[in-house]
C-alpha cells in the first residue's frame, strides 16, 4: 500500500518537474519576441499584466492558445486590440506544442513562487 502511494507521489512530482520545463519554453519565447516590452508581470501598462491575463484566461488555456493563434476574440481590452493584433504576427510560426507553453506560462506564471 505505502509503495503504491509512494510510486504515485513520485509520478505526480515527476509530472509537475515536466510541466515546469513545459513551461520555460513559453517564458522564453515571451521574453524573446518582445512582449516584455507592452506586458509586465503585475501591472497593466500598454497591455494587460501577465497576473491580469493568468486571471482571466484562468482555466482556459484552449481559449488563449487559439487567441494566440489569430483565431479567438480578444476578452481583457478587446477596444485595444488593433494595438495587439500585429504582435501576434511574431508568433504566427510557432508549433502547436509551443502556443501551448506560452498559454500555460501566462496562465501559470502569476502562481510561482518566483514570479
Ligand atoms: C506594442 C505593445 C504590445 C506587445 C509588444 C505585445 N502586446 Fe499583447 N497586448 C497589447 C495590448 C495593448 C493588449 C490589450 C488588447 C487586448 O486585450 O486584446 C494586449 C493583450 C494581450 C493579450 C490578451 C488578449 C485578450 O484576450 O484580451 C495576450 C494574451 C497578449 N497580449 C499576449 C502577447 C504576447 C504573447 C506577446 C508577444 C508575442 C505580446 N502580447 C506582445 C500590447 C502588446
């Protein structure tokens, strides 16, 4: 029973310790193509802060993939949006696997420690 318990606790450490690698791969892609520079962490300046889109795209990481892809409406400052819109032109050649971190980073990133 204890070892089965145990191989679980090691699986779901195991799981987290990939998605954080998972998500590096989005901090960097956020850090390198510039959304640095209109999208801090806590406050909303050009856009909206990192914590303010993890809130709202909370639980909808579906929704800001295809956001991010140029499919879905804008939902924090869609009347800024025109601002937004070319930005994402820097990301329009990513792979699947990569919109996915950068969602998960947004989403994820205001509930580190480190952040
Ligand atoms: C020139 C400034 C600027 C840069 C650079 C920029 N953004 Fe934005 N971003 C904005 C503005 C303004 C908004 C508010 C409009 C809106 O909410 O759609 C926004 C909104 C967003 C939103 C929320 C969309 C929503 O549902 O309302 C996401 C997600 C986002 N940006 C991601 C990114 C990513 C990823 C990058 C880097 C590729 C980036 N932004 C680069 C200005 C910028």
């Amino acid at each position: 029973m204890i070892k089965k318990v145990l191989i679980f606790v090691f699986l779901m450490a195991g799981l987290s310790l990939l998605e954080a690698v998972d998500n590096s791969k989005g901090a960097t892609i956020f850090n390198e193509r510039g959304c640095v520079m209109c999208h801090a962490n806590d406050v909303d300046m050009i856009g909206p802060s990192i914590r303010t889109i993890g809130i709202r795209y909370s639980g909808n990481e579906n929704a800001l993939v295809s956001y991010l892809k140029g499919q879905g409406q804008p939902i924090i400052y869609p009347e800024r949006d025109a601002m937004m819109r070319p930005q994402l032109m820097k990301i329009g050649n990513l792979y699947e696997e990569e919109y996915r971190s950068l969602a998960r980073y947004m989403i994820q990133a205001f509930m580190r420690v480190d952040f």
